[in-house]
C-alpha cells in the first residue's frame, strides 16, 4: 500500500501550505472588468463543457460546474458583483497591509501585533525582493 503524501497542496511554491482560492473572475476565464455579454459567453461555455449531462459520473466536472453556476450567480446581477468587487478589493488591500503576498498564508494577529513596524516592513521588504516582486512602498 502506498503511503500517502503530506503535502496538502499542489502549488509552484514548496513553502505555501495553503491554496488560493481563485476569485469568481478566474473561474469563468474574463477579466474584473468584463462588461455581461462577455462574462455570459463564457458561462455558456463553461457550462457546456461542465454540464452532468455531459460528463457522466466525474464528480470534478460536477465540481467545476458548480464552481461556474456560483460565479455566474454572482457576476451576473450588478448589485451582487458590485458587492462582491469591494470584497475583493477590500481584501486585496488588507493583505497588502499585512504585508502579504496576495495568496501567501496570513500570519497570526499574535505574531504580528508582538513585532514592531520597522521590522515587519523590513521583512515584508525581504520577502518581496526573495519573491522578485521588487521593493514595495
């Protein structure tokens, strides 16, 4: 029997230990600012290539699907996506507050309330020169 492996998650980095959870926009394949013509045409897309009907018991494609069918739920009413786009930028900042790459793992409040600015700056400086993201002000 082959042992199971202890890495969580498949990513480019052998440091994360968390996944990225890709945004509404990333599942469908457009661009944040697509106008709705766009954003339907690739649901439909999407949709028929995920569709049950299509893919007799893959439960990824069943997956997939409703991955698509929650995207499209909320992308496709303006009222939802506006909300749901001020959540994305809110937390896009609070991460680059943090001094936190976009979709590294958060640190906890304990360990970052215990350091003093200077040093959390000049790690999160660190980081991004390490990461090739070059200095951040």
């Amino acid at each position: 029997m082959q042992r199971p492996s202890r890495r969580r998650y498949k990513t480019g980095h052998p440091h994360r230990r968390f996944a990225v959870v890709p945004t509404h926009y990333a599942t469908l394949k457009v661009a944040t600012d697509a106008p709705i013509d766009v954003i339907r045409a690739a649901y439909r897309v999407l949709a028929a290539r995920h569709h049950p009907d299509r893919c007799d018991g893959d439960t990824d494609a069943l997956r997939q699907m409703q991955c698509v069918n929650e995207a499209w739920r909320v992308l496709s009413d303006p009222a939802t996506r506006a909300r749901y786009d001020r959540e994305l930028r809110r937390e896009r900042r609070r991460r680059a507050n943090d001094g936190v790459d976009v979709g590294a793992p958060r640190v906890t409040a304990s360990v970052r309330s215990s350091a003093p600015i200077a040093i959390r700056q000049r790690v999160a400086a660190t980081y991004a020169e390490f990461a090739g993201l070059g200095r951040r002000h």
